[in-house]
C-alpha cells in the first residue's frame, strides 16, 4: 500500500486558519496593552490617570473614611478613583470651574498659571488641566497623609508646603490666579500678612478666589456651627485688606468670593501709616525669607503686559525686553530658544518616546529660561522648572511671564516631593553650579529618590564631570549611555542618558546568593577557564532585558541582540550550502572535496558592527534547515561548557548530606 505523503513542508495554508490566527493575533495583541497600561499609566486603551490611580503607588485609604461625604476620592478594587469632588464641590470639578468661569476668563488665555493653596487630592488643577490652564499645588503633610503624592501620582504639579511663616518660593508677579477652597488659612489674622504674601505672587490684573467661609456667613453660618458676629467680623476685614491691597471685588456668588488686583496703581487708596512698602532691592530673593506685614509695589517687578497663551510661549517676556534680566537680550533669548531646539531635536532620536504618553510628570533642575521646557511643550506632560538658588541669574519670573511653571530649589537639600512621583529628569550643568558646596553623591541620591523605577535621566555637563557621574550612577545601578554633543564630538559637552532599573531589596538578595553559590562552585570545581559562552548568553540577556523596556535607552537593544541571532544564522547557512556544493562537485568529477572552511561561530555574546536592514532577511529555502541549524549548532558549541555550567547551577554538597 502507498503511504500518502503528509509532509509539513508540501502542505498548503488554509486561508481560513490564516484569518483566524490574525484575528487571535489581533486579541491578545489589545489584551496585553490593555494589561500593560492598566489604570492610572495614560494609555489609550486603559482610563486616564486623572481619574484613577494604584492603590500600590499611594496606600493611604483615610481620606476615603475621612472624606467619603465630599467625594474626594474612592477605593475600588485595587485602585483610588477621583471623582472629582471637593469640600466646596462635592459634585464635580467641572461644575466649579464653569461657575467660576462666569467671571474668570478661562477660555482666552488669559490666565494661564494658577496658585492652589492646601489643594486636597488637585482636583482643582486635574480639571483645569483639560482647559490649558496649569495649577500649581501645594499642601502640607498632616493628618489627610499624602494629597500631594495623590497629586502627583494623578499627574498635576504639586509640592509639599504650607503657608506659615517663611515667604513661598516663587518670585513677584507670577500667577494669573490663586485660589483657596476651604483652605483653613486665616486669612484676616496677622494684620492680613497671608493675603498681603498672596499679593506678592499676583500678577496685576490676576484674581484671587476664596470658597468657603466667611462668604456668604448670612445663609451658611449655622452649617459651620459659627456664630454670626465671628464670621461677619472676619469677612469685613478681609474685605479691608483686599481694598488696601488694591483689589477689586468682582462678584460674591453661593460661598464663592472673587477679587481682582488693579492694574492702574493711580486709582488705588492711600496706603495706611501703619502698613509700608516692603525693599524693592531685591524681590525674587525668597529663600527662607520670612513674610512680612509689607506691600509689594508693582514698580518692582519690571515687565508689562502679557500676551494670551500659548502666543507668550514663544514670545519676548516682559522682563527680557526690559532689561531686568541682566545677560540677556531679546537677541541672546531667542538664540537661547534655537539652541534648546536643537538639544531636544537630539534627544528625541535617542529616545523616541519623549513625544508620547510615557513620560507625564518631567523635571529639569536647572531651568535658565526655560528652553527645555518650551521645545519639549506637549499637552501630554508637564516640567517642573527648578531655578538653584545657586545659580548666578534669577530666571524664575521669566519662567511664569512664558506661561510655565516652576519653584525656586536648594540642591544641597531634599526637594520638596515623595519619593518616585517623576518620569524624567533633565540638569544641565547643575554638578558645576554645586561643584564647591554639596557632594555629587548627594544630589545624585535624590534625583534617585523623586525618580519612578524605569524613569529616564538625561544630564548635560562637561565630560570630566559626567564621568565621574557615570561612576557613581553604575554604583546606583543606572543603566547608562554617553552621548556627543549634537554639533560636534569636539566638543567638550557630552550628554549622559541613564535609566533607572526596577529592582526589589528581595530581588537583590537572591543575586547576591546566587552569585556566591556559582563562587563557592567554581572553587570546588575544575581548574579550567570560565565558559565564554555562559558568560555572553549572561551579559546579554542583562542589557537585553534592562534596555527593553518602554522609554529606555542603551548601547545595544533587544530588537539588535536578535538580529545578530539572525545573521549568524544566515552565514551558518551559506557556510553549509558552500560544503554540499563542494562535496557534489568533487563526487561527480571524482576529485577530492575542497578543503572545508571553519563554520562561522554562533556566539550572540560578542561585539561587532550594528546590523543594516538588508541584513535582517532570511532566504526562502533558510526556512527549512534553520532551527535544526540553530539548535546543532548551540549544542556544538556549548558542549565543552555543559559541565562546568552543572556545576555551577549544582548546590554545593556536603559530607553529612552526601551521608
């Protein structure tokens, strides 16, 4: 009887077992982003992090017991979702903002930067985000637990502080809004030295909101469980601090109080004797400066009027056109602008995913003017500018009068955030600034510290100084990468991109335990030399599997690693091909077979130049004979290693276990 020949290599596809294998290719494709992004990463597919954050990132469950009546925040399941609400807008965010909007001009421009003092969970600034209006948050640490990591995790700008006795760290002049909801400041106390330190960051023409109490004390002070006299006697002071401060009451709507400051100074009231005007020397010198009972006259803070965003991102500021900036002119700023482009032009072809979703909360540690900032602008992500208090030019009024935002920042100190609330962070030149006053060391610890595992680092500084940084960056476990400088490698600066890898203290130990187990095996072994092999399948698989990651950078990537794999594979084949040839010809013309040349070695381990796109192919006829190839090969090679790597992997025995 025949045999039916049912071999694979002769039998024709099924055009229906191709669609279905699409398809199943298709599901599993969606299924695992879906998995991937899951909640709070910004994903398409997965619900946005501004409503939705890991219970794991934030374990704090208090505010949802303390604060479940106001609708701060929920937990479902394994994740926190924010629905919105607050203490003065239990129903939602939205509902706020458009009752605010009534008189606040949201939807021109013209206010873009706002001040949220004790923002809660920054509802407030989550929902003016979608706007194109940036809140800067704040609150202090107490009894809620973490509002600012919630912030931070949500993805709104924030940082840890309080308004008590020291001055904020933001220059005059920098705000378009402030706004307190609730915010249990006394606001009428110490002869109005809150609201006048307010008034210092207010830009001429900006508002300040004040929700909840006294407003409206008439209709609302049994809730509040005050008596009348106590809030009516607060209300009118602050009503006479705002009219001494030159502000204008605007509206007073439901418990929604708005002011605006005066842009004409001609028409505000004579300034009381009691009260003075605080030293026009030096007004952006805030750090750990105490608030004073004093007026900031607008004179002080040169500039004029701004222009609507995002028309003032790219625009001249006030202060660089007349001249407060000392070193720049509106020439040297628009230069400055240029060179920051091509910078950022440069770090989008190492890392092609600084344009996306993958990098939401960015720092850059020294700031300037902001270029950075504004090449790398997307509504997609946010960058706390940080100006040192080091630096030789304050440049944080320049930073706001763009429309970005920014603090001022010691960094010989911590900075004021949780631990891994950043996606990236960007210094240039911020080792010089501190070369004489704090260690590397240090500073390098709390970039480590505010980073998120797989967050990137891209540092920009003199080659002598980055390589010293790349040393103690490999001591941190940062996977690194130096760069040229974009115009020449002649010159001097080089760009550093690290990565921060994700490891766990337990993770760290059973590598040290397998390290010393593979020691104590070699010592007991044979004398012969370690196995090439092993050791390249091992350094390989470590930066393949460290630089795979989504954002990462490196000098070798896993897509290349298998191209290699690939290539190698193919000579095998020519090399193979070659032979038959040869042997055929010499048994035909019963000559002797041409001498054979060694097969090319199949070690992925080792270096060699990086691999054109022609090379990637595989031939028609490879297809066949290419695992076995592969296989036959591996097994050829790794064969003399096979015992030493058993040994190796073998736990050490002893006398009384081999008793």
């Amino acid at each position: 009887m025949a045999i039916k020949d049912n071999s694979g290599e002769y039998k024709a596809r099924s055009p229906l077992g191709m669609v279905i294998a699409v398809l199943l290719c298709c599901f599993f494709y969606v299924l695992g982003a879906w998995q991937r992004s899951g909640y709070g990463k910004g994903d398409r597919i997965a619900v946005a992090s501004r409503d939705y954050v890991p219970y794991a990132n934030a374990p704090y469950k208090s505010l949802t017991v303390e604060k479940a009546v106001q609708n701060w925040v929920q937990y479902e399941g394994a994740v926190f979702r924010f629905p919105g609400g607050g203490t003065q807008f239990p129903h939602g965010a939205d509902k706020y903002i458009d009752q605010l909007a009534s008189v606040v001009p949201f939807a021109d421009g013209s206010v873009r930067t706002v001040l949220d003092t004790v923002c809660g969970v920054a509802s407030l600034g989550a929902y003016l985000d979608s706007r194109g209006v940036m809140a800067m948050s704040f609150a202090p640490r107490d009894s809620h637990e973490a509002q600012v990591q919630f912030a931070l995790e949500r993805g709104v700008p924030a940082f840890i502080g309080v308004l008590g006795t020291v001055k904020l760290p933001f220059p005059p002049r920098s705000f378009d809004m402030a706004h307190c909801s609730r915010c249990l400041i006394p606001w009428s106390g110490n002869g109005g030295m809150y609201m006048m330190e307010v008034d210092r960051v207010l830009r001429p023409g900006g508002y300040w909101v004040l929700s909840g109490p006294p407003i409206n004390w008439k209709a609302n002070h049994r809730k509040w469980q005050r008596t009348e006299e106590d809030l009516g006697g607060e209300q009118k002071r602050i009503e006479e601090y705002a009219q001494m401060l030159c502000w204008e009451k605007v509206t007073e709507m439901d418990e929604i109080g708005v002011w605006r400051k005066r842009t004409d100074t001609a028409a505000c009231p004579a300034m009381p004797p009691a009260v003075r005007a605080c030293d026009p020397a030096n007004p952006d010198d805030v750090w750990y400066k105490n608030m004073e009972t004093c007026i900031t006259p607008s004179t002080t803070a040169a500039g004029g009027e701004l222009q609507s965003f995002p028309e003032r991102l790219k625009a001249i500021p006030p202060r660089i056109s007349s001249g407060a900036v000392q070193g720049f002119t509106m020439e040297s700023y628009e230069e400055e602008n240029r060179r920051w482009e091509r910078h950022v032009k440069a770090y989008r072809k190492v890392n092609y995913k600084l344009d996306t979703k993958r990098y939401r909360n960015i720092m850059d540690m020294n700031a300037g003017v902001g270029g950075f900032a504004a090449a790398i602008f997307s509504p997609m992500s946010w960058v706390m500018n940080v100006v040192p208090t080091a630096a030789e030019l304050s440049t944080l009024g320049v930073i706001y009068e763009r429309g970005l935002i920014g603090i001022y920042h010691d960094w010989c100190e911590a900075f004021s955030t949780y631990p891994r609330t950043y996606d990236l962070i960007h210094a240039n030149g911020v080792f010089n600034i501190y070369r004489d006053k704090c260690k590397m060391e240090d500073i390098m610890l709390e970039m480590d510290r505010i980073l998120r595992p797989e967050g990137t680092v891209i540092l920009r500084d003199d080659i002598d100084v980055l390589l010293r940084v790349d040393k103690v960056a490999t001591g941190m476990r940062w996977k690194t990468m130096m760069a040229n400088h974009e115009d020449s490698p002649h010159i001097r600066e080089k760009v550093l991109y690290a990565i921060k890898p994700y490891w766990t203290a337990d993770s760290d130990k059973s590598s040290q335990d397998q390290e010393k187990k593979a020691t104590s095996s070699k010592g007991k072994g044979s004398d012969s030399e370690p196995c090439p092999h092993a050791a390249a399948t091992t350094r390989s698989s470590t930066v393949s599997s460290s630089l795979s990651r989504p954002g990462s950078v490196g000098k070798r990537g896993y897509l290349w690693n298998w191209r290699r794999i690939l290539r190698r594979l193919r000579r095998r084949c020519r090399w193979r091909r070659k032979r038959s040839r040869s042997r055929s010809r010499a048994k035909d013309k019963q000559e002797p077979a041409e001498e054979d040349e060694e097969a090319p070695p199949l070690n992925v381990g080792e270096e060699e130049a990086p691999m054109m796109e022609e090379d990637v192919g595989v031939w028609p006829e490879q297809h066949a004979i290419l695992k076995s190839i592969h296989l036959e090969s591996a097994a050829e090679a790794r064969r003399p290693c096979r015992q030493q790597m058993e040994a190796a992997q073998a736990p050490a025995i002893t006398d009384k276990d081999e008793i």
